[in-house]
C-alpha cells in the first residue's frame, strides 16, 4: 500500500442532540399579551381578592352603622329618662306642694306657679331638639305631647289662681276650671305610661338593644285633685258638690228651709207683735237651729249664722255643715261663747245661706225677740 494509499485516519464527527422544539404558542415575543388560559386564571383572582376586599369593607360598614344605631337609641333613651324626670321632680312635686298650701300662699302662688311653668316649657323645648333614630318617631311624638300637656296646663292653672282665691260664683267656676285642667296632668301620665315607654322598649328590643332601663313617670300624686272640693280645700274655699265643672249648678232645685230655732228645750216662736221668747241666761247659752235640704241635690259647706243684736251689744256666731243630703233635714248647735244681756229683750236672727242655683231665700231665716233671764 502506498503512502497516498493510507490516507488519514476516518475523522470522528460528534453529532449535537437537538434540542426539542417548543410548541409554537409556548414562545411569544416579549411584552405580547398572556395567552387566554393564563388570562383567565388571573382575572378568577382577581374577582376573588375584590369580592373579600367587597365584603370585609361591606362587613365594616354594617358594623359601624349597627354600633352607630344602637348607640343611638341608647342616646335617645337617656335623653327622654333625663327630661321626665326633670318633668317630674322640677316642675310636678313643686306645684302639687304649692297646691297642697294655696291658702296660706295665696299672695305669691301665682308667681310660683308661672316659675313652674317656665320650667315646663324648657321641657317641652328641649324635647323637641331631641333627634330621634327614625324607629323612635312615634314615641317622640307621644313624648312631646305628654311635656305639652303639662305646660299647658300650668299655664291656664296660674290664670285661674287669682280668681280661684277670690270670692263668689266666679271663683267656684275658676276652682272648676283648675280641677278640670287636672285631668291633664292625670291624661300625661296616662300617655307616657301606655304610649311613650313601651314604644321606646319596643323598638330597642327590635333593634336587639338590651340592658336599658326604661323610664317611668308620675306627675300627678293622687287622682284627689280632680275633685272640684279638693281644690277648693286647698284654696281655703267652700265649694258645692251640686255645681258642675262648667260653673254653672247642676239641674234640678236647690235651697234650705229653715225649719226651727230652739235652747234647750224651749222652741223659739218667731217674731210677731205680742210674742216673746223667755231663755235661761248664762254663760254657755246654745242655740240649736234645724234646716231642711229643700232641693233635689246634695250640698256642701253650708253655713248656718246667728245674731244676737240689742241689749248693749251684738254677739255673732256662725257654723258651717259639711254636707246636706237632698231632701233631709239637718241639725247644727251654735253656742253664742259668750254671756247675753240679761232682762232685756234681744233680737236674734238665725239665717242658713244661700247655695248657687237657690233662686228663693224667703224661707231661709227667722228672727226671734228673746230676754236672757236670771
């Protein structure tokens, strides 16, 4: 073999593995959008992360209005406990002691009165600038119409005051009045106690609010003070239980007959020419005088006089009797408190005084000519 004949040694080619292909979607030029899949996935998280952001923020909010409400109501509640209860202690406990003692206040009762009055409106106008959650409306409703009650009432109580402590028909009327304006003061209570407290309850209940105390209210001390005679007791004053609240007398007659006068045992012939009356003189002398109730009413506070007039000097007494029963004769003893002029002659005069709605006294007194004997 020649040299040529050799040849080089066979050359060893290495061969490079292929690399494998990537599909062709799995390459994209940089900044080209993601494919769908991937898209997707992206926007399910997304949605995902904002329906927590949605409802922790939704959560949030329904909480702080929640304790922002019940706050509220608590707020609303204590506000209504603080003005009843000013209401009550400040303005209605002063003026039923003030009533309680009218005739011995008599010369500044009105005064004090129209101060107590005041203090109802600031109630009524602090009420009013109350701002209630809307589910209490109904209750601040009632609630202004109980401190307006109240007011109101003082306010034509004080007017009536003065001519409560006068004298007359006029003065039984305004009596009337006022206890008639005590129907409401009784009303108030009636509607905080039946309206404004279980509305306010209610409503706290619904709105899941517990542990609150509920308020209660007591304005008027006793339902005595619609008594026309009630009032008129405080004011020192004698009133008719057969007038009606309007002032004017109840239907149907009204009067006494004076029926006799006697001491002791000796019956009192009325004055006449030729006729006289001869009585033990001394120093307890009584007089016992009968009367009928000659009407188709009751009536109250009747005042029976006597005059002893003539022998040097006039001795006058006066008794007054509770309460006459429709007709039904009544008794009342008169002691003069005093010796009579002895062994001259006297005149006495017994009289039962006139009630509203008598329209004839003729029969209502009777005089007598008597001499205190030794």
């Amino acid at each position: 073999m020649s040299f040529f004949d050799e040849g080089d040694p066979p050359t060893q080619v290495r061969s490079r593995r292929a690399r494998p292909r990537r599909p062709a979607t799995a390459s994209r030029p940089a900044g080209a959008p993601p494919d769908r899949q991937t898209a997707r996935t992206r926007q399910a998280v997304g949605i995902g992360v904002l329906v927590v952001v949605f409802l922790l923020l939704a959560f949030g909010v329904k909480g702080c209005l929640d304790s922002r409400k019940t706050n509220a109501l608590k707020n609303y509640n204590r506000d209504v406990t603080a003005v009843i209860k000013e209401s009550d202690q400040s303005v209605g406990k002063p003026f039923f002691q003030l009533m309680s003692n009218a005739q011995r206040r008599a010369s500044d009762l009105q005064v004090q009165v129209n101060q107590l009055r005041l203090a109802a409106d600031e109630d009524v106008s602090r009420a009013k600038g109350f701002n209630p959650p809307g589910d209490m409306s109904p209750a601040q409703r009632n609630l202004e119409l109980v401190l307006n009650l109240r007011a109101d009432g003082l306010r034509k109580i004080a007017n009536d005051i003065p001519v409560a402590l006068g004298r007359g028909a006029a003065s039984q009327a305004a009596i009337n009045r006022i206890a008639g304006e005590m129907q409401g003061f009784l009303a108030s209570d009636v509607v905080y106690s039946q309206r404004v407290a279980p509305l306010i309850k209610d409503t706290l209940d619904s709105n899941g609010v517990k542990g609150q105390q509920i308020s209660g209210s007591q304005f008027m001390p006793n339902v005595s003070w619609l008594s026309p005679q009630f009032v008129a007791n405080s004011f020192g004053k004698s009133s008719s239980s057969s007038t009606a609240t309007n002032g004017a007398p109840s239907p149907g007659l009204h009067g006494h007959g004076l029926v006799s006068t006697s001491v002791g045992t000796t019956v009192l012939q009325p004055a006449a020419p030729g006729v006289v009356n001869r009585v033990p003189a001394s120093a307890n002398v009584a007089f016992t005088v009968k009367f009928a109730n000659q009407g188709d009413n009751d009536e109250t506070n009747v005042k029976v006089s006597l005059k002893v007039s003539g022998g040097g000097k006039n001795i006058t007494q006066t008794k007054t009797i509770s309460q006459t029963k429709a007709k039904t004769e009544s008794t009342v003893t008169i002691p003069l408190g005093q010796a009579p002029p002895v062994g001259q002659a006297t005149t006495v005069t017994v009289n039962v005084d006139k009630v509203p709605g008598e329209t004839n006294t003729d029969n209502n007194h009777s005089t007598y000519t008597v001499i205190f004997t030794q």
